[in-house]
C-alpha cells in the first residue's frame, strides 16, 4: 500500500489505525482499528474499543469461557454486523496450530469459530470476538490516511485483549514518539483548548 503516515509507517497487518480528532464519520469517532489485512486491494481491520453488551456466551457459548474480559461481544465495524470474526494472540514460544488459527502479524491471528475450542486449549493468549468488521477499497485508507483521518502506529499485544478500551485511543497515541503523543491530549474540538 502506499499511503504513510508523516512517521513513515504504512497501513500493514498488525499495525493500529487510531482515529484522528478530525475523523467524524459516526462508525469511527475515537476508534482504535486493528488492522488484519492490507494490500493494493484494500484493507479489513476491527474495531478494539466499542464493547457490545452482548455476552459472547449468548452468541457463541462454546467460546465465552476463553474470551479475554470483559466476555462481551465488540463491535468490529460497519461491515458484515451480522457475522462474528475472532482475534488471537498466540502464547509466546508456541507453533502456530495446524487447524483453526491464521497468523495475521506478529503474535494475532485469526480464530476458525468452528474449530472446536479445545484444539486450541493453551496455545492461546487471548481471544476477542467481533461482530462485524472494518473495510476499505482499494485505495480508499491510503486516501483517508492522506487526508490525516488516521494515525498509523505499531500495534502492542495487550492492546487486543485491553479489559478497559475506553482510554485505548489515548493510552496508544501517548505511547508514540514525538508529536503523536501531543494528540493523546487534544480536545475534538481544537477551539476548547
């Protein structure tokens, strides 16, 4: 993909897109999206921070004890609401499974739900489910990203899994270096500062 960030970093796998101030778009506002696919194709990620109060027991009972708190269900994005997509992180040190795990990117990966959850019994870290998905057209985020809707940053393995996401946008962007840190701070309104 071409589109960069003013740090350089390009829409990857693994990599975090954290919604700018500006970005007013309803499916998006204070949005951190894990990306899971990106190429001159476009782009799929989820959504990290907007828990559902579905519990993922009424959903998918088999899979609600290995979830990651809180057991609810996120809301993954505007696309294929209808649908349950899951992220893992793999335990450190251990071989990818055979059957019912895609690596995406360093330790996530993509969970089969029909894979039964005991094949997968202490290979994983944690596991979110997530009803629907974000999706770009081919250059659709290079654009956005260009016109600074999103900051692209390296994703942290603890942020998939984040019992409280309600600071993630904030808690990321302090994180990073330089400038992109101010921003944690920014008010959505630049004229209340």
């Amino acid at each position: 993909m071409s589109g960069t960030t003013a740090a350089g970093l390009p829409p990857a796998p693994g990599m975090l897109l954290v919604a700018a101030p500006t970005l007013l778009d309803p499916n998006f506002v204070d949005t951190v999206v894990l990306l899971l696919d990106a190429d001159d194709e476009g782009a799929i990620g989820v959504v990290l921070n907007r828990p559902t109060p579905v519990p993922v027991e009424e959903v998918l009972p088999d899979w609600g004890p290995v979830v990651a708190e809180p057991e609810v269900l996120f809301q993954g994005g505007p696309v294929s609401t209808e649908g349950a997509l899951a992220v893992a992180l793999l335990q450190d040190g251990v071989v990818v499974p055979d059957a019912g795990f895609r690596p995406v990117a360093g330790p996530f990966g993509l969970v089969d739900l029909d894979t039964p959850v005991d094949a997968l019994a202490g290979r994983l870290a944690g596991v979110r489910i997530f009803a629907g998905y974000a999706g770009w057209g081919a250059g659709q985020l290079e654009e956005e990203i260009e016109e600074g809707a999103w900051y692209v940053v390296p994703a942290e393995a603890g942020d998939l899994t984040r019992e409280d996401a309600v600071d993630l946008a904030r808690d990321v962007l302090r994180r990073q270096p330089g400038e992109l840190a101010w921003h944690s701070t920014r008010p959505a309104d630049p004229d209340l500062n």
